[in-house]
C-alpha cells in the first residue's frame, strides 16, 4: 500500500472566504460538492487544502484525509491494529471508498481510495 496525497481539512462555515483567502496563497477551486471544497496548487495538483461545511454522510467532520491506493488494505492494517474505526469502510456515492480512524491524538483521519470509474 502507498500514499497518494495527504490534504489537511479546514471545518468551516465560511465557504466562500477560505476560497479566497487560499487563493491569495495560489490554490485554486479543482473540486466543489457544496459541503466540502478541494483547493489545490496549480503547480503541484497534490498540495492540497480541503475545506468542509458538515461531512454529507459521516457523523463527523476528519481533521485529515490520506488518500491511498489500496484503502482496503488500509482498513485491514487499522482494524488489525486494534485503531478505533470511527466511520465504517464504504463506498462513497460521490466516488470514493473510505472510512474513518481515530489517530493516537484523537485527531480522525479519512482514508480513502477512489472508486474506479464505469
């Protein structure tokens, strides 16, 4: 299992002026599901700022989100650690698998691969 990207997320209630306060700092809008807005650097598409109202579907908002390639291994390696799974795996219907963990510091991490495209 590798790493693809790791994006910090910012729970806010000011959508709009995190976009453009980040864009000060040369991120741009690449993705917009209302709830949660991905700002990423135009030079580096993996340097990456999320920014999240309200999770749409988990109970939680994650402090983290670790994308990686193999999130069912990831879920495996977690759950066989003994981490407490704070959001079971599942798929996602805006195209990711994912599920939450709670890291050392109580922090949640969102891990998650995305779905194939059909």
């Amino acid at each position: 299992m590798s790493v693809r990207r790791v994006v910090s997320n910012i729970q806010s209630a000011a959508m709009a002026e995190s976009r453009d306060f980040y864009d000060l700092l040369g991120l741009r809008e690449v993705m917009n599901l209302g709830w949660v807005m991905t700002l990423a650097s135009p030079s580096d598409p993996t340097a990456q700022v999320s920014v999240i109202a309200a999770d749409a579907t988990a109970p939680l908002t994650p402090d983290l989100s670790v994308e990686v390639d193999d999130v069912d291994a990831a879920y495996a390696a977690m759950s066989a650690s003994g981490a407490e799974i704070v959001y079971p795996l599942r798929d996602e219907e805006w195209g990711v698998r994912r599920f939450f963990v709670r890291d050392p510091n109580g922090r949640v991490v969102n891990v998650l691969g995305h779905l194939p495209s059909s």
